[in-house]
C-alpha cells in the first residue's frame, strides 16, 4: 500500500466512534506500530485535529471532514452517476473499484451531501448487458497500462476470422458495445475493434513504446481530418442533395472498412 492511501485510511479508520490504537491500526493496515505513530504524527503536522496519544488511542471529531475532498453537490452527484455507469457496463474489477470508490466518498463527504448524492435520481437502467466479454476487457486495460502487445483471434461483421498482434491503445463504450482503438500489426494502420468479437485475447511477452504515427493522438488527429474533410465535401456538394460521406462511420472500421 502506497504510502499516501495509508494515510487516507488511517484518517477513514479514526473517523469511527471509538478511540483506536496504534496497535490496533497497525494491524488493520498490516505495518508496524512504529509506521503508525510516525504517521500520526505527521497527520497531525499538516493539520489534522487527531486526539489522543499513544498507549491510550486516537480518534477524530465527529464534525471533522477532509478538506480536500469538499465536493459541491454537483460534482457529488456526477461522481455517483458515473459510478453507477461503470457499475452496469464494465468488468467485474471496475465494478467494484466503483462501489469502493462511492463508499469512500460517503465517508468523507460532510454527510448532508453524502446523503443527497446517494438519493441522487439520475439513475443507470438496469437492462440485459453482455457481460460475456468482461474477462477480454479487464485484460486490454491491463495492457494499455503495461503497454503489452495483445494476441487476439478476431472475427469480421461476416464471421471471419484472423489472427493479429495489435498495440491497445484505448476503449470506447458506446452505448451499446465496447471497442478497441489499436494498431494492428497485421494491416500495418490503425483499427477499431468491438470486444463481442474478439474470440481470444492473450497478452504476449512483448511491450510497445509511442512511436509517431501509431499513437492514440495520431489516431484522433486523423479521425478528426476525415471529419473536416467530410464537412468541406458536404458545403462543396450538399446543394446538389450528395449526401457527406464520412469515411470513420462504425466503431470497426478504418476508413469506412471493416477491420480486416
């Protein structure tokens, strides 16, 4: 545990209504009642009001509400809203990183606030989601961090299949699917592919670096010029009832291709 998120949780643990020893903190976050004291007292330094002392226990008052974390209603309400999309549309990992996210925000919030956003009505229908792909996502984003080469058994709108490395370089959701922004080793460009297609995936020994060309912002900054160029085509023709053509119209393209 960094060093940082153990201060947090010392500051978590102390908001309880009984006093807590070192002994006992040293315990709960597996580290020495030496770690403890050195960081209590250095809570303490930047203005934390613990009460207390050592051998007997500490404690903080009950009004007491981490300052960095003051968050507006608004900005609350948005936290737990995007909470609850992840919650109904991502892995298993992301959904409870979401769940202990929202239980940490409760616990710091002024509770007022923490109250109003847990009766928040902007809600997440609870719909049929296919969850089946869950697995191929959890492992892209690990990759993306890692900056691993993904081995993946591909299958094209016409049931298709290919085998092909790619470098992840990010995820859309949709709406409706999640995809893969990529550059795929195979065509030697960049592709978008959807997760419910991707048979098998695997994450291979091998690590990429940015190089110019096959960046994320390259793939962005090409999209964004088709879609300029699209704009200038649709002023140019669009009085003569041609309609634009926009050559990045489905999430598994390139180009207006199918990722093949």
């Amino acid at each position: 545990m960094r060093r940082a998120d153990r201060l947090f949780q010392i500051v978590h643990l102390l908001r309880r209504d009984r006093a807590t020893t070192a002994a006992q903190l040293a315990t709960e976050l597996e580290v020495s009642e030496r770690t403890i004291y050195r960081d209590v007292q250095d809570l303490m330094a930047s203005g934390v009001p613990i009460q207390g002392e050592a051998g007997v226990g500490y404690a903080l008052p009950a009004h007491f509400d981490l300052p960095p974390l003051m968050f507006t209603a608004i900005e609350l309400e948005a936290l737990v809203l995007g909470a609850r999309m992840v919650q109904g549309f991502a892995d298993d990992e992301l959904q409870r990183a979401a769940r202990s996210a929202l239980a940490k925000v409760e616990n710091v919030a002024p509770r007022a606030l923490a109250a109003a956003a847990a009766d928040s009505k902007l809600l997440v229908p609870d719909v049929p989601f296919d969850t089946s792909f869950g697995p191929t996502l959890a492992l892209l984003r690990k990759a993306l961090r890692s900056r691993h080469v993904v081995h993946m058994t591909y299958r094209d709108e016409g049931g298709a299949r290919s085998e092909r490395d790619v470098r992840p370089l990010g995820l859309a959701y949709w709406g409706k699917v999640w995809t893969l922004v990529a550059w795929c080793e195979l065509r030697e460009g960049f592709r978008s592919f959807r997760l419910d297609r991707v048979d098998v995936a695997t994450t291979t020994v091998r690590r990429f670096h940015d190089e110019p060309g096959k960046r994320l912002e390259d793939f962005l900054a090409q999209v964004h010029g088709e879609a300029e160029a699209a704009a200038v085509d649709f002023a140019t023709h669009g009085e003569r009832g041609a309609a634009p053509k926009s050559r990045h119209r489905h999430p598994e393209t390139k180009h207006g291709r199918p990722g093949r």
